[in-house]
C-alpha cells in the first residue's frame, strides 16, 4: 500500500491549491439595454446578440403578473 514518506507541509498544500480559487466572471454591457451580459451570449433583458434580436423574451409587465 502507497504511504506518504513525509508529510506534507502546510505551506506545499497551499501552493498546491493556489489555482483552484474562484475567478471573476467577465461582465460587458449590452450595447442595446446597458445589462451586464456574459461574452458571446444573448443578452437574456433584451433577446439580442452582435445587434440581432435572437430570443424572444417577455416584457416587464407580464413577468410581475
């Protein structure tokens, strides 16, 4: 059976998981709406994406109904 030699130090766990934080998400604005959209996704406000309407999304005042 495989057994650590030596143990590993606090500070080599550390470096070893130093890549696995959380990163920021990139965030644009949508040049219609103003949204803050993900790159290379349909704004999900508006329906556009590179200035063409795509989805077909509901208006404000039937999503509070």
């Amino acid at each position: 059976m495989a057994v650590p030699k030596k143990k590993r130090t606090k500070g080599s766990g550390g470096k070893r998981r130093s890549h696995d934080n959380l990163k920021k998400v990139a965030l644009g604005k949508c040049p219609k709406c103003g949204e803050p959209v993900r790159p290379h996704r349909a704004c999900l406000n508006c329906g556009t994406y590179k200035g063409k309407q795509v989805i077909e999304v509901e208006s404000s005042a039937k999503k509070n109904v």
